[in-house]
C-alpha cells in the first residue's frame, strides 16, 4: 500500500499505454454514451468539434484509470480510494487508433486532524494522446495511508 511518503509535493511521474480502438470506442459509447457522434460516421463527420468518431470524454477518463491502476500494480501499490474530482476537463478529442499516456503530478498533501491514519493527495492528472498532446486533464483527490496507525 502507497503511504504518504510516496507523494512528495511536486513529483511528475509519466506512465501508460493505452489505445483507443475503433471496436471499444463503439462499445464504450454504445453502452453508456450513446450520442451520435460517438456511434455513426455521418453524424460525426457533420459535428464541427469532431470531423470523425471520437472517442467518449467518459472514456478517456475510464482508459485514464486503467493506466494508473495498471501503473500502481508495477510498483505493488495503491491508494485507499477516492475522494473527489475537483476539474475535469477535455481539451482534444480522443479518435480510435489514438494512444493514451498519463502524468501524475502531486500537488499537495494534507494530513486530516482528526485522523492519523490517513492524508489526502490532490494529483493533477493529464492525458496525452501518441503525439504528446493533452488531451484530458483532472485534479483528483485520493485517500493514501499516512503510515502512522
């Protein structure tokens, strides 16, 4: 498990590879966001923002997780949880065939008085598609083990 000492305020840390396929992009909007943009070339291509099927912002964020799952997993770590997404927002759209990466930056610790056992971490997540631009950025907060009991 990461404790705090794990999140030095200031650490930028790259990781990931994750692509977007045509199938799951289909799949993903197809199930959970369904509008026409995501699911038919015409209605794409008549879409001023994306030209093409694009990718579901909802799914970037879910492909986003994946990598930081997958990242944590690499180094037999993970945090307690989440406790909130403060921003969110998508700057470019996510086309099948692009490939994903991450950064993770820690913005600030903060230890709760009222407990000792854990610290919250705000991270500063941004996605970045195969030709190094961002694409998703978050500020997330999550819950870490202080390391104390």
């Amino acid at each position: 498990m990461l404790t705090i000492k794990d999140y030095p305020v200031g650490r930028i840390n790259r990781f990931g590879r994750y692509e977007m396929t045509r199938e799951e992009v289909l799949e993903f909007a197809e199930r959970f966001d369904p509008q026409p943009f995501h699911l038919s070339e015409a209605a794409a291509a008549a879409n001023p923002i994306f030209g093409r099927i694009a990718a579901s912002g909802w799914h970037t964020v879910s492909a986003t997780m994946r990598m930081i799952v997958d990242h944590g997993k690499q180094y037999g770590g993970h945090s307690l949880g989440g406790a909130s997404v403060d921003e969110l927002r998508w700057l470019k759209p996510v086309y099948p065939g692009d490939i994903l990466s991450a950064e993770n930056e820690v913005i600030a610790v903060n230890a709760p008085k009222s407990r000792t056992d854990i610290a919250f971490v705000k991270l500063k997540t941004t996605t970045y598609n195969q030709n190094d631009e961002a694409v998703m950025t978050m500020f997330a907060n999550i819950i870490v083990s202080s390391g104390q009991p």
